[in-house]
C-alpha cells in the first residue's frame, strides 16, 4: 500500500514570455532564465514527474500507477483513465502575456493528436499593478467576423479582458480563447494534454528572429464563439472550510483557507487529492503521528489509500484541494 503524502521534482520550463517569480515568490531551484512553468504533477510523455520524498524518491509518478493502480488514484478513476494519470499541475509566471490560444475538446484532440482535450482553471497567486488576462469574446461572435478580425491584426478588439488580482479563479473549458497577460503568477489545474492551438503571439520574435508557430486553421472549427456575462467565478470564503470554485467531468477544485486545525475524511471519496499551497504554511498529520509540511508553492499527492489526515497551521494559510467526483 502507499499512503503518505507525495511530493514531486518540479519540471521547470523556459518560457519566451517567463520571469523570476517561480524562483524568488515560490523558491523553485533554477539556475535558468525566463523560468515560465513549474510543472508540479505530471504525466506528460518525457516530462512525467519525478517522486521527491519518502520511501519510493527516485521513482516516476508513471512508475507509481503501474505498482498501485486504484490505490494510487482511485477505482472509478483507474476505470476511466487506466495507465493515464488525468491531471497536469502547473504554476505560470508571465513576465509577458502568453500568446492567445485555446485547446480542442476530446473528441477533436483524439481525432487530430490522439490525445486528452484540454480543460483547464486558474487560480491567480499574485497580479503586479494593473495586470490582466484575457478570456473569451465580449460578444457572440462568429468564424468570418473572427477570421477577418484575426488576419487584420485586430483580434484582441473581440476579445475579453479582466483586471486580475490574488485569489481570482477563471474557468477554462476547451474551446475558449483565453491568454494570461504579462505580471500574473497562477496555477494551473488541466487534463493531461500539452495541445494547444496558438493564434496570436503579438508579433513578437525569439533571439534568432524567428516567430513562433501559429495553427490558424487548425483553431477554427475548435473556438467556442459564445460569449458569458461573467467569466471569473464568484465565491465567498470562510475561515476552515472547503469551498468549491470549479467543477466539471475533468476535475474538482476547492479552496480551503486554514488557521488553526482541522480533520478531513476521505473516506467516501474515490479519487487521489492533490493539495496546492497558494499562501502560508500547512503540517499534513497522518499515519501514525507522521508528519508532512506544505509550503507556499508546493503541491502534494494524497494517494487513494491515504484517507484520513489532520491541517494544521499557525498562520492563515491556503490550500487548493483538486480531486476528481463522478
């Protein structure tokens, strides 16, 4: 049986458009430049998460699924998924925006890239002054109003954008145009997929001059052209108690902010848990008096087995709890 709280390798990623934060804000270890991702747990072929702490240290998440199966993610999970761990744990820093992109849904990714679609969630850590992200259209929009708009170099004018600060949360399912703009510090809860249809990168070059690839033709029969009133979720916490910001067929998010202790029971639950620190310090008690800490910028696996634990912490802290409800 495996039942402690696993922790990975971060996988980190140089971006065109990364910063500093994942090294300064979380204390990711790197001695690279423009740091853009942090891969906290991960599938993704040759990029699949290495375990960082206890007694299997050294082995892959991959390696992990193999050896315990449902004990490791849960039974309806495994059902579903098999040899695919479903989830992709991300924290992104924009120094600059990110090109405006969406992601096919799975029946499109499977036909095209044999692969997952890409739904997705943010959850904003920290915002500079005044920055922003876009998503979706302002209005009910249409291909050839996109497509001329698109080859006009005007796209952004359709588009959405919000003013973001900490503790924002937006919903991405696929199909929805969506760019995290320059100055945000996230993370990102996806499927397991790394499809993603570029369709504008602000004209922007790398050091050799060169653009980077565009799938004009590939998004249009992918966009979701509806436009919503309201695009971020609204929710009201309170202090020890779990609430939930997105939920879909992928994946459920909550958030809990903690101050004190407190139990929680997975005991009915039918998947692994995955904890993201997003603020403060947290002691995860479990077993018999054994003990795991959580920092700000770090992510933990909850294996299935693994149904019982105590949090605790002695400043207000926050953690995002994702695991998957059928």
């Amino acid at each position: 049986m495996i039942a402690y709280p696993i922790k990975f390798e971060p996988i980190l990623k140089e971006k065109i458009w990364g910063g500093t934060k994942l090294k300064s804000l979380l204390n990711k270890d790197s001695d690279k430049e423009n740091i853009g991702e942090s891969w906290e747990v991960s599938a993704v072929k040759n990029d699949v998460s290495i375990v960082a702490n206890g007694v299997y240290k050294g082995q892959s998440l991959q390696d992990l699924l193999s050896q315990f199966k449902s004990e490791l993610v849960g039974k309806k999970v495994f059902e579903q998924f098999g040899m695919q761990f479903p989830l992709l744990i991300k924290f992104i820093d924009a120094k600059e925006a990110l090109s405006i992109q969406l992601h096919p849904d799975d029946v499109l990714a499977q036909k095209r890239h044999q692969s997952f679609g890409k739904t997705e969630m943010w959850y904003v850590i920290q915002a500079d002054d005044d920055a922003n992200l876009i998503v979706g259209f302002k209005q009910d929009c249409n291909k050839e109003t996109y497509v001329k708009y698109l080859e006009s170099n005007k796209i952004i004018e359709l588009l959405n954008i919000e003013k973001v600060a900490e503790g924002d949360v937006f919903f991405i399912p696929t199909g929805r145009i969506h760019a995290i703009g320059a100055g945000v510090l996230l993370a990102e809860i996806q499927q397991t997929s790394d499809i993603t249809y570029r369709i504008f990168d602000w004209n922007r070059v790398d050091d050799a001059g060169n653009r980077r690839e565009l799938h004009t033709n590939l998004a249009l029969e992918a966009i979701d052209y509806k436009a919503k009133a309201n695009y971020k979720s609204d929710y009201q916490l309170v202090l020890n108690q779990t609430k939930t910001v997105a939920t879909c067929p992928y994946f459920t998010t909550n958030i809990l902010p903690i101050l004190g202790t407190i139990s929680k029971d997975y005991i009915t639950n039918d998947s692994f848990v995955i904890y993201i620190c997003t603020k403060g310090c947290v002691y995860l008690n479990y077993g018999d008096n054994q003990c795991e800490t959580i920092t700000f910028g770090e992510s933990v696996l909850l294996p299935n087995s693994l149904k019982n634990i105590t949090l605790k912490a002695d400043e207000a802290s926050n953690l995002l709890e994702v695991l998957i409800k059928k």
